[in-house]
DNA sequence: GCTTTAAAAAGTAACAT
DNA sequence: ATGTTACTTTTTAAAGC
C-alpha cells in the first residue's frame, strides 16, 4: 500500500511541477502577444485538461501550451494567428500546430469556425480606420459569406481586402502594402481577395485608377 | 426527359506499395554500378531509383526490402518492381527471389460535380476538421473504409489511406451520399 | 518523433522577371 | 503586376537515429 501512495504522490508532484512550468511559459507568451487575462486563463484550463489526459507526455510544454493559448484564442474569438503564436515559440508552427490538432481530437476542445469579421477590428485599428469603415468591411465579410466567397480562404486575407475595399469607400484609402502588413498576409493575396470580392459582389469603387 | 444521376468521378493517382526480396542488398554496390541512383546513407538509409517509365521512385534498403511510389495502378507497379529487378541484375546484383508486393496506400483524386459548403459539413459531420487559416480543404476521416478524405469547396476532394482500388470507390461514393444526405453539396454539372 | 518518396486538391508565399 | 517554384494537408512502407 505504501507504494501505492508513493507512485501517486510522484505522479501528482511530476504533475505540479509541470504546471508550474507551463504557467511560467504561458505568462511569457501572454505577455509577448498581449493577450487578456480571460484568455489565458482559459488557456490554463485547456492546458490542465491536456495534462490530465496524458497529452503532454513526451511533447514540450511549450508546445502544448502554446497550442492551448492558440485554442484559447480561437474559442473566445481573439483574432491571433496560429503564426504569430509560433513566432514566440521555440517550437516551429508546425509542431504547434499538431499540438493544437491533438487538443481538437484527444482534448475534444471545440473551437468556433474562424470569422474573417474577427480580424477586422485590429487590423482596422492598426490602420487607424474609422468606425464606420470598420463596420463597411465587416458588411463586405458577410456579403462574400453569403455569396459563398469565404470556404476554404485565410480568413486574415478575406478581412484585409474586405478592410482595403471599405477604406476606399470611405475616402480614407490604405495601400495594399499597408493593408497586408497590418494583416499578415502578402500584397498578393490581399489583391487576389480584393479582385474577387470585386468582381463577383459587384462593387463599385470610386474613381481611384492609378 | 430522364435524370442521369451524375456519379462522382475518380481516377487514382499514386500507388504506394512495400516489396519483400528477401536477401541482403550491397546498397555501396548498387550505387556505385548504377549511375543514376541517389544514395546519401547519413541522410537517409534507403537508396533511391527513378524509373522514367512508369514514372516511378523506389526507394531500396540493404535489408532486400523496397517502397515502389508514383504508380498510377497496381498493373505500374509490377511492371516497376520488373524493371527495377531487370536494371539491378543487368548490373550483376544477383536477385534469386521472386518480388512480394504489397499495395500499402493508394491516393486518389475526385469530382463530386458540385459545390460544397464546407462550413455546414464542419459542423454537421463528426470526424471532420476544417481550418481554412491552415489549409483549403475539410479533412474527413472515415471509418468504412477506413480512409482520410480532403474535400474541398469546388467539389474535389482528395481519398488516401486505401489498400485496394474497391475501398476508394467505396469512399467516393459514401462521401457524395453523405454530403447530398447533409444537404451541403450542391450538385451542377 | 524525424529522415525520404510520390500524388492530388486550393490557398498562400517567396523570389524572379 | 505576373510567373515560377515551393510549401501547407493527408496517407504509407522502408531502417536507423
């Protein structure tokens, strides 16, 4: 009986020691990213299930947690991408992201489909862009969801030709450099997206040739 | 006018199959006697040779053990494994036994002539992931046969992990009944 | 787990012209 | 701004690290 306890007690310590770890690379990245204390206290919590669930053996804490604030993110709708995450982590995105896929399978953590409105708002405000263009680009976003323009596209560059287009409405036009910067995608992808929005929800654009 | 229910369409595009030669293999040799084949044992154990017709990879390990990739049936990957024994006996590596081929994966390619929403086959289908952040497609895993399907919104869609040509008509048409069942494909050819 | 090989799908990216 | 090449996803065996 005594070994009994012996094993349960190292279990549980190898646990709390685990935990304390990955609270400490979880402050790091929720600092380096700027993510609200809701979310990574959510995060923690997909972390906690993760370890409960024998998730972490033989994977990097980092990895995992990384996965998990990249979850977070997704479930309360912050607008992070799964390659800016990476960037602050040792682990490429690529072992995140299968860090992230084993949360979704093994975790049964349930993650909302990406909205491209979600990033409309940051990226709006890094551009410094008014409410109103703001909301003109989210109309676009649903516009293209309706017309069935969005399955199967980044939604960061959905929202950035959705963001470009609106700004133009508006009489306050970014570049598609500034756009895509803001955004984190190419200038190419972001006028792919634009051309089509374009040409298939027939909008008009001010006279802005050249 | 009569309706022709358009069946999907399919066509296989790479047969992975493992071969069994049961001797040793001098990969040094090989590589030495055949010009064209690829041998860096630090890098990787296997040496690789290039047939041009069929257009295949084989991949050759000193245990007599080979991967024939690129095939596009099971009949090309006979004929391969053929030419590969030819090409080795030809530069004095003896081969005494017969090859036993084992077809170990076969990738296909199809059209289920219609769109798809895949946002509303995410949701409605259970073993599916779809992260368009990540990659285009919805990735469905199906258990009778047990393949990995890609489906994407134009209607094609991707089958892996079949062992034999029956399981990925199998797969392609239960994926088509099922996503006309879920309502989310949207036939017109 | 990784290394290597082939192949398709559609999207995004990097670098050249 | 367009074109080319290349990478993302999935599957599968092989021998060895």
């Amino acid at each position: 009986r005594l070994r009994k306890w012996q094993v349960r007690a190292r279990a549980q310590n190898s646990m709390e020691r685990n935990l304390a770890q990955a609270v400490i690379e979880l402050e790091r990245l929720g600092a380096q990213l700027g993510l609200p204390k809701a979310v990574l206290d959510r995060a923690l919590e997909i972390y906690r299930s993760a370890l409960n669930s024998n998730l972490v053996r033989g994977r990097s804490i980092e990895s995992v947690m990384a996965a998990a604030v990249y979850a977070a993110c997704r479930e309360m709708r912050l607008p992070r991408t799964l390659d800016e995450i990476a960037l602050y982590t040792r682990a490429g995105r690529k072992d995140v992201a299968r860090c992230y896929r084993l949360l979704l399978r093994e975790a049964s953590i349930k993650v909302p489909l990406p909205n491209a409105a979600d990033f409309v708002p940051r990226i709006g405000s890094l551009l410094r862009l008014s409410g109103a263009t703001i909301k003109r680009a989210m109309e676009i976003i649903d516009q293209a969801r309706n017309a069935g323009l969005t399955a199967g596209k980044d939604p960061a560059g959905l929202a950035a030709a959705a963001i470009y287009i609106a700004a133009i409405q508006n009489g306050e036009m970014r570049t598609q450099k500034e756009v895509a910067r803001a955004a984190k995608v190419t200038e190419v992808t972001v006028r792919n997206r634009y051309k089509e929005l374009v040409k298939r929800l027939d909008i008009k654009l001010p006279i802005t040739k050249k | 006018m009569i309706k022709i229910a358009k069946q999907p369409t399919y066509e296989i595009q790479n047969v992975v199959a493992s071969v069994t030669l049961n001797q040793r293999l001098d990969l040094e040799k090989i590589a030495e006697r055949i010009p064209h084949a690829e041998y860096s044992p630090e890098q990787f154990p296997g040496l690789v040779l290039r047939l041009p017709r069929p257009k295949t990879a084989t991949l050759i390990f000193s245990s007599g053990k080979m991967v024939c990739t690129g095939a596009k049936s099971e009949a090309e990957v006979q004929k391969a494994v053929k030419s590969i024994i030819k090409l080795l006996k030809a530069h004095g590596i003896d081969i005494k036994n017969e090859p036993i081929i084992e077809v170990q994966n076969i990738v296909a390619s199809a059209n289920l002539r219609g769109t798809v929403d895949l946002e509303r086959a995410a949701f409605l289908l259970e073993n599916s992931m779809y992260e368009p952040e990540q990659f285009p497609g919805l990735i469905y895993r199906m258990s009778d046969p047990k393949v990995v399907l890609l489906i994407f919104s134009s209607g094609k869609v991707v089958c892996t992990g079949a062992k034999k040509e029956e399981e990925v008509r199998r797969a392609v048409d239960n994926i088509h009944k099922l996503l006309k069942e879920q309502g989310v494909l949207f036939e017109e050819p």
